[in-house]
C-alpha cells in the first residue's frame, strides 16, 4: 500500500474520555495528553516507521517549527514509556543511528478501541513478508530509502508485486514514472539478477548504504551491459540541505542511459 501523503493527513478530534488501555494518560496534563494521542494517531494510520519523518510530518500538519521537543518527547520517550510503541535505534551510517518506531499491541488496541484506523506499518510489513526481524540491516535501510524517496516527492511502495519471477525491494513512483528499486548491503556478483531486471524494466535502479558499496555495485551492472541508476544513503542524507537534494539518483550507470529522471 502506498504511504499517505501529508496533505492527505489530519487529526480527528482528541475525545476527553479514554478507553481503559490509555487511562494512564488521564493524569497527564491535557495539552501534553493531546500530542501524545496525536503522535499515537500517525503512528496507527500513517505507514511510517522512521522517526524523523514521523516527527517531521507532525510538525508540518500542526504548524509547528522544525525540531520541536515536545514532538520529539512524544516519540522518543512518550509512546515507548506507556508500552504504546516499539522503539529500536539501530546504527545506521558509520556511528549514527536512526530511531524505528511500531504500535506495540497496546497501542494497536488502544487505537481500535479510539476507533481509528490502524494500518501496517513499513517495518511491520518488511518483518511479515521480508524476514525484517532476521535481517535487520537491510529492514533499516528500505526503511531509510523509502524515507529519503518521499522527501524527494517520490512516493513509495515496499515489496511491491512486480512479476511471477521479479520481486523487488521498492517501487518509487511520480507522476508517470515508475521505478523498481534493489536496495543492496553489499555487492553479490549477481550478474544474473541484474540482467533479469534489466529485462523486466529496460535497467537497474540501486540504492545501498555508502558510496563504496554503490560504486562496487555499478560495477557489477557495468561487467552485465546493464543501465540503470544508483544511489546511496550517505549521499542522500548528505545532500539533503543542499541544491542539488532535489535529486535521488547519484548517478547513472551504461552510456546508453538516456533518461530525465530525478
């Protein structure tokens, strides 16, 4: 399912009485109860699972400044506090880290017993269908590609249903275009792979961690004859303030690509 876009989001009313599973809240104070029941709310309905597009999307549909620490304290200690989320902060690049977040089943039934709609998160599908649990790097970076896609106005949709053979990691559509995306830990020699994708959608699209690893994999389709576009995360999160963010793709890979795609 694709992710919500902001515009497409807004709070319901925040009722005064709670169900049993969020009394705890009641002896809080009301302005603070309420970021708290609304940092609850884009967690059930939204899709999201990284914490700094939780926050960020929060602050855009309050009004609030960027880097709000009451919105900060909703996600990061709140929620997980009250059992009502699942916090993991793996490292993400060289000794960063990046905050997941997850209704926990408190805060699935405290939601439905809010009557609101609770759909699956992006990390809670990759641990259904995608062995997220077993392979937590490669869960943190889709889930830190498709982040960084939206921030592009790109939206995203994780282990799309390609083809009988093809399943890939990532469709990223805009308008007219749809892209297919492989996200990569390291470089495999999957020659083969590349060459069935290229088959598929006329070229590659990649994204991995750093630009090492992106470049090894350019490599791989160069050694195939198989065009595409890579990118990295490193890039990505680097690039992010600067003019030429707008961009997802780092680069461009075979000399017969010829397309405009940002």
């Amino acid at each position: 399912m694709p992710i919500m876009l902001i515009p497409d989001i807004s709070f319901p009313p925040m009722s005064a009485s709670l169900p049993p599973s969020l009394q705890a809240l009641q002896s809080i104070r009301r302005d603070r109860r309420e970021r708290i029941l609304q940092g609850l709310y884009l967690l059930a309905t939204t899709g999201l699972s990284v914490g700094q597009e939780l926050r960020a999307v929060m602050e855009i549909v309050l009004g609030v400044s960027p880097g709000s620490l009451s919105i900060q304290q909703v996600f990061h200690a709140d929620l997980p506090a009250m059992g009502l989320a699942i916090k993991e902060t793996p490292y993400f690049i060289r000794s960063s880290r990046l905050a997941l977040f997850r209704l926990s089943d408190l805060g699935r039934q405290a939601c439905l017993e809010m009557g609101w709609p609770v759909v699956e998160s992006e990390w809670e599908r990759l641990i259904r269908s995608h062995e997220g649990l077993l392979y937590p790097r490669h869960t943190l970076g889709l889930l830190a590609f498709c982040w960084q896609a939206r921030l592009r106005d790109w939206r995203t949709e994780l282990l799309p249903q390609a083809n009988a053979t093809l399943e890939p990691d990532v469709l990223v559509f805009k308008g007219r275009v749809d892209i297919y995306v492989e996200f990569e830990i390291r470089a495999h020699e999957k020659l083969e792979k590349w060459k069935k994708v290229n088959r598929f959608q006329g070229f590659v699209a990649l994204c991995s961690f750093t630009p090492k690893t992106r470049a090894s994999l350019a490599q791989e389709c160069k050694l195939s004859h198989v065009p595409g576009l890579a990118t990295d995360l490193q890039t990505l999160i680097q690039r992010v303030h600067n003019p030429e963010g707008g961009s997802l793709w780092a680069v461009k890979l075979g000399q017969y690509w010829s397309q405009d795609i940002s």
